[in-house]
C-alpha cells in the first residue's frame, strides 16, 4: 500500500522560532543559565544538533547569544515526530532511521529499539509508533516496549492524541483501517481504507485526510466514518493542513495554484495563484504564511493567506528542518552554509547566523528550563501538640486527629471536541444536556496554544461515562483523569 504518513508540516501547535547568533556560550550539559525574567509562561526556544552528530544546544529567543541547555552527543535527526510540553521529551527518527527520544528535562538520550521499523509515528513526544518487517506494530516508551501483531501486516500508523492508535493492515483493494486503544489489543473499529499516495493529519486529531487519485478523501476519526470526496483538477502533489485543521491547502500537477479546502463545507474554497509550479508545501503555525517550494528552482514563494497573495520569492534551501516561520512573522532559512532569518512581510534579511546550516533545527515552546519558584522547594511543616512522653495514663494525652484518605478517584470524563477558538466551545457545551448535567469547558495548552476542551463528568465508572456520551447523541470518547 503506498499510503506515505506525511511530516506534521509546521508543527501547528509549536510557536517557530528564531535562532542562536555567534556568540554562544558554553555551560556544563544539563544545565540551564539566564535570570528569571519575572514571566511564567512557556519560553520561546531552538534546539540545535549538529548534523555530523554532537551536543544538543538549546538557546532562547529573542536572546541568540544565550545558551539555555545542553547534553550529551545525540544522534542526527532526520525528522521530528512529536514534543511533550509536560515532560519535554523530543521524538524524533535519525538520519539512520531509528527512533530516539531525547527528555531534555531529565537529560537522557534513548535509541527507543535496535529493530529495523519503517512508518515512525508519534502523537505526544512520549511514545513512538513503527512497524517491524513481519509487519507487527511495536510501541516504544521509556519504560519498555509493546508490540500488537493485526490479521494481516500493518502499513501505516497513526496514533491519535486521545491515545487511540489507527492501523492501516492489508494492501491494495482490500486496505482497512482498525482502530485500538492500546495497551489493549481489542479491535474497536474496523472500515475499508483507500489506497492513498499521502495522508494528513489535524494536530488536533479530529481528522485524516488522504490524497487518492480522485481528490481528497476524508476520515472523521472520531467517529470513522468518511466524508464525501474532493474532486481537484488533477492529482495532489503536496498537502498541508492550517494549525486549526480548518483548511488543507493542496498542490496538483498541472496547475501553478494552491487550491485551498474547507473542512467544515468539505469542499475547495479558494485558489492562490502561484509564480510557477511548485513541488512542496509548508504552513505558518499561526497561519499567516504559506510557504511553496519552487519546482525548478531554489526560491521559496512566501503566500499571505489572509490577503491571498503572492508576497514575493527568497532564495534557499528546503529540508526537512527548513524553512520555518517564527512566531514574530519571520522566515527561517538556508543560505549556503549559513541560516538567514528574512522578514516575512517585507523580505528583507533581518540577521544571519554563520554556519548555522550545519545544523539540524527545531522551534519549541516551553517552560521547562524556567527557575523554579522559591516557595515549591520549601520544607513542608504541620503544626504539633506537646506530649508529655513520661505519662502513663493514655486519657490524660491529647487525642489527634484521625487521618482521613483525600485521594478522590480519578473518574471518568466525556470529551466531546476540542477547539482553539473559545467562542466555538462555549457554542457546543450550551447546546449538549445529559441527565440533569451540562458540558463545560475546560482550558489547557498544548505546545503552547491555548485548546478548549468540551468534557462532560467526571463519572464514576467507564459505563457511566459511556452511557453519557451515548445519551449526547454526539461523536464523543472516554478517558480516565482530569480533563
């Protein structure tokens, strides 16, 4: 089956970033430099690894000469698969095709499996998916591995941020796509899976969108079941989808145009004229920018999506690593052996870093390498009661009190959507009424945008939770914990 799990263009919900001057500064490995600036939030980073191999670099943004961080020599990366903003843990596929996590928190570097896997996958940094050659799918974590072996050999992954895994098994005519919730093995669903020759995936996980010879396909994972099918011009060379998910912008073959497709009326929208054929597509994280990589050339075309126009042309290289957009609207990009970073709305060259090119390159967001505050490192006291420790007579000692378990259970929560927008969540929950309860919304970040969640409980039992969502009449899934 030729379905390709395509690269997370962008890495929507990861702010991009700007890089290291010069002037580096050098500070033993695992340890982090810099006074508190008095914000609490998520700091804007670079992790930089040499792509002859070597220490990983961390450095903050907008401050170039900083060093936050560094380890022990890690290998090469090739392509990012995923960050966990909890636990700073990077996964990412090497130059030699293996898995690797790097936990930039605890300063550990792990080659996740010495098997030969193709079809790396991951969906939270923690995690990482891939199918060995007898066609076993094997998750690698830091605790150990597990492996489920489908009916027929797996050929593509793709794990969902809920924690359920999706498994292409079979091949051509007879692909189909089975769902599960590992670590248990049994199959939730199971629906017919077209040959695709590239797949697409909101951050979000909502949605997985397929290029297949009469369009675009589209999956509602949630709830697997298909939507109608695009019909483009011709077939799709590149895709990539908006950081909401809201809109795929699609490449075809003969046209020097960047068709652009709604989700939500599931049909093509607009069309962005473009100098020239393109081959590759790269999207803005906060979707200002889309940038296309020049068929016959090497200039990038810098597309402003809210305007629909062509802004104008740069000259560089496109890797896997680069170009990305920063999220001050600026352009990051190779420049022979050095990294330029361009103005996006002007195009003009704002700084260059020399050599910067010999290096592997990866924006984050997070607050991990922020001192901690005072107060959390604090010696924990509890008030006493003086006991007179030569008394006999137990009436004549104080009585405590007794010690009760405060440790709720975690329960059982409804998850209906979840959304950037906060408007659109607050819409869903007032409409959604099971049993004398009403939805709510919650709010976490992830990567460091703000996502709102529609949840419903917490239950007390997994049944309840499900027979709640049942009762909603709406898509819906069951996780354990707090929302």
């Amino acid at each position: 089956m030729a379905v390709v799990l395509a690269r997370r263009v962008g890495l929507a919900l990861v702010v991009g970033l700007a890089a290291c001057g010069r002037a580096d500064r050098t500070i033993a490995a695992g340890t982090q430099s810099g006074q508190s600036s008095g914000y609490a939030g998520p700091q804007a980073l670079v992790l930089r690894i040499p792509r002859v191999g070597g220490s990983p670099r961390v450095h903050a943004y907008p401050r170039t000469d900083s060093l936050v961080w560094s380890g022990d020599p890690a290998p090469t990366p090739s392509e990012v698969l995923a960050f966990d903003d909890e636990s700073g843990s990077l996964a990412y596929k090497d130059v030699d095709g293996r898995a690797v996590l790097l936990e930039m928190r605890l300063g550990t570097i792990t080659v996740a499996s010495s098997q030969k896997l193709t079809n790396l996958a991951s969906s939270n940094g923690d995690a990482i998916y891939g199918i060995g050659t007898d066609g076993s799918v094997i998750r690698m974590t830091p605790s150990g591995d597990w492996t489920y072996k489908p009916t027929q050999p797996a050929r593509a992954v793709f794990p969902e941020p809920g924690g359920e895994l999706l498994i292409a098994i079979g091949s051509g005519a007879k692909t189909r796509l089975v769902r599960i919730f590992p670590p248990e093995r049994k199959v939730l669903d199971d629906i017919p899976f077209p040959v695709a020759s590239q797949t697409v995936r909101t951050d979000l996980g909502d949605r997985l969108y397929l290029a297949v010879d009469s369009g675009l396909a589209v999956l509602r994972t949630r709830t697997m079941d298909w939507g109608a099918v695009i019909r483009l011009r011709d077939p799709i060379l590149a895709m990539a989808a908006s950081p909401s998910g809201d809109r795929v912008f699609a490449l075809t073959a003969s046209n020097n145009e960047i068709s652009v497709i709604d989700r939500f009326r599931e049909a093509v929208t607009e069309r962005l004229e473009l100098p020239g054929h393109a081959r590759d597509l790269r999207v803005d994280p906060f979707g200002r920018y889309v940038l296309a990589r020049a068929a016959e050339s090497d200039s990038i075309w810098v597309v402003a999506i809210g305007t629909q126009r062509v802004i104008g042309g740069i000259k560089g290289g496109w890797r896997a690593d680069l170009p990305f957009v920063t999220y001050d609207g600026a352009i990051v990009v190779t420049s022979g052996d050095d990294v330029a970073i361009i103005d996006g709305e002007t195009l003009r060259l704002r700084s260059r870093i020399r050599g910067g090119a010999h290096d592997f390159w990866y924006p984050f967001l997070w607050d991990g390498f922020r001192p901690r505050a005072a107060l959390l490192d604090q010696p924990v006291t509890f008030d006493s009661v003086a006991v007179d420790s030569t008394a006999t007579d137990s009436t004549a000692q104080p009585t405590l009190g007794s010690v009760t378990d405060t440790v709720a259970p975690k329960g059982f929560i409804v998850s209906f959507a979840a959304y950037t927008v906060e408007e659109s969540a607050r819409t869903l929950a007032s409409r959604i009424h099971v049993g004398g309860e009403n939805a709510r919304v919650v709010t976490s970040s992830r990567n460091g945008t703000a996502i709102y969640r529609v949840v419903l409980g917490p239950f007390l039992t997994r049944a309840e939770a499900d027979r709640a969502g049942q009762d909603s009449r709406l898509p819906y899934w069951v996780f354990e914990g707090e929302p």
